[in-house]
C-alpha cells in the first residue's frame, strides 16, 4: 500500500487595512456632489484660461497697434480685417470680445483673491486676538466688526475709491476694509469654543508664548469654517468688484476686468449690440456659480451637520 500524502494548505495572505486619510476622506466626500465636481472643473479651467490667456488669445485687445476701428462693433462669427474670425465679435474699439474676456478673467481673479486672502488673513488675527485675549480687546475689536457690518458693503466700497480713485491697488484695499470683518466674526466664534479645549490650557500650563499657542495651536482648528467663508468671499469680492468697474470706479481702462467690459457695451443694448455686454455677463456669471458650488459643497464637507 502507498502511503496518502496530506494536502499542502494554501498560504493565507493577510492585507493590511487600508488607513484613510482624513484629506482622502474629504475629497472623496466632495466628490459625491456632482454639481461640485463639475464647479471645481468649471473654475480650474477659467483659472487656466485666465493663466494662459497672453498665450492662447487670438488678440491682445489692449495693445493699439493689434486694434483696427473699422472692425469696431462687429457680430460674432464674423470675419474681421486682421483675417480671423471675431468668434463673439468686437466692441466699440474692435477689440476681439473673446480675448477681451480671457484678459479680463485674469483681472477679475486677481482682485477677488488678493482681497480674500489679505483680508482673511487681517480679519483671522484680529479675530484670534480677540477670542484668547478676551475683556478689553475682544470688546474694542467686535465693536469695530459691528459698526464695519453696519454699512452696506458696496457702498463702503464706493466712498472708499472715490478718495483713493480707480486703479487694481486701490480696489483691492477697499475690498479688504469692506471685508476682514466677515472672517474676524467667523473665526472668533469658533476660537471662543476651541479655546476652552484641553490642549489649550496644557499649551498655556507649558507657558507657552502666546503667538504659538495662537498660530499653532488654536488656527488650525479654525480652518474649517474659514476656508468655507474664504470661499464664499472670493465669488462675493469678484462681484463687488464687477460692480465698482461697473459704476466707473473700479479699474482703469488699461487694466481690464469683466465688469468694466459689461459697462463698455451698456449703452450699445438698445442698439442690437447686445453681445459687448452679454458674454462678459455670462463668464462672470459662470465664474462665480462655479465658486459658489465648490463652496457649498465645501460646507457640507468640513461640517457634517450641515449635511441632509
């Protein structure tokens, strides 16, 4: 008789749990949100037009010796006579509308993140001083906020560039005065409850200095909410800034914006020219829902309560 020989087992190969990143997790949660997915893709390409529009435009539209008057109000789709195709047509000074807008794209974004990130960065500080140093100073500093608050912002604007005047510095100011008082609120609402934490009275047991025990112990916990109202104020300063252009006291005609090429066509409407004014319209219209839903997916991501 042979002997039976015992089967060999099969080695068990164990895989090591997978560990999810708390980033991985937040992207994965915003990616639930199609309108987000597709907001996040709808600004990232108006950031790359507005990037690499010297390289793309078929015109630059602000350089005079590339300008012919005769072309001047053209329709879209026609051909003009420097022998492209004007494929949004021209304005009162033949200028290419398309390349108009991808110019003025780069201003629009300029300003409206340059005055987000200076004023969150103001308004953040003072918020943070005002939530850990408490009595006097948070009393000084939120009385500043209210009375801030108290005025509309686009009129507060206004007054602001009417004694400073027009220019892309200038505009960029008075976005920041109109709104560091947004992020100072936000984030010492927040700080005030962080700051009863645990490891706030272990970093001030420690002695720690007070700037650190502030920017490195209580802001990032504080971020959250901030990036959310970061967002929201972006699309909220891009229109203002529209606005102001708009008005006559935003940027200077050298330096164009999507609010300035609106005002330019204004008063051709009546007249059938309604495209001078109307594409413009559209790219800060898109620009800032694009914003706004990255935003308020955002929202929901940093702050699961807010999610049905």
């Amino acid at each position: 008789m042979s002997a039976t020989t015992a089967p060999v087992p099969t080695p068990v190969v164990v895989q090591p749990p997978k560990v999810e990143t708390p980033f991985r997790r937040m992207a994965s949660e915003f990616c639930e949100s199609k309108t987000a997915v597709v907001g996040l893709v709808i600004f990232a390409i108006i950031v790359l037009i507005a990037v690499f529009a010297p390289l793309i435009t078929p015109q630059n539209p602000y350089d005079l010796a590339q300008l012919d008057i005769m072309d001047g109000r053209m329709e879209p789709g026609t051909v003009g006579g420097a022998g492209f195709t004007y494929w949004l047509g021209t304005d009162d000074q033949g200028r290419d509308m398309l390349s108009g807008i991808m110019y003025g794209l780069r201003i629009s974004l300029l300003v409206g993140a340059g005055s987000a990130i200076i004023a969150c960065a103001f308004g953040a500080s003072l918020g943070l001083l005002a939530a850990y140093a408490g009595k006097r100073t948070d009393t000084v500093i939120m009385r500043l906020v209210d009375l801030q608050l108290s005025f509309p912002s686009i009129l507060a604007a206004l007054m602001i560039l009417a004694f400073l005047g027009k220019g892309v510095f200038n505009v960029v100011l008075a976005l920041v005065i109109v709104e560091w008082a947004y992020y100072a609120r936000t984030v010492r609402g927040t700080a005030l409850v962080e700051r009863r934490r645990e490891y706030i009275e272990a970093a001030q047991c420690l002695a720690l200095p007070t700037h650190r025990v502030i920017f490195r112990h209580l802001l990032p916990n504080c971020l959250p909410p901030l990036i959310v109202v970061g967002t929201m104020q972006i699309a909220r300063a891009i229109a203002l800034e529209a606005t102001l252009s708009f008005l006559g006291l935003g940027v200077p005609i050298t330096e164009p914006s999507l609010g300035l090429l609106i005002s330019n066509g204004y008063e051709y409407m009546l007249s059938g020219k309604y495209w001078i004014s109307f594409y413009p319209g559209i790219a800060l219209l898109v620009t800032i829902v694009s914003i706004n839903l990255v935003g308020d997916q955002l929202r929901d991501v940093l702050n699961p309560r807010l999610k049905k």
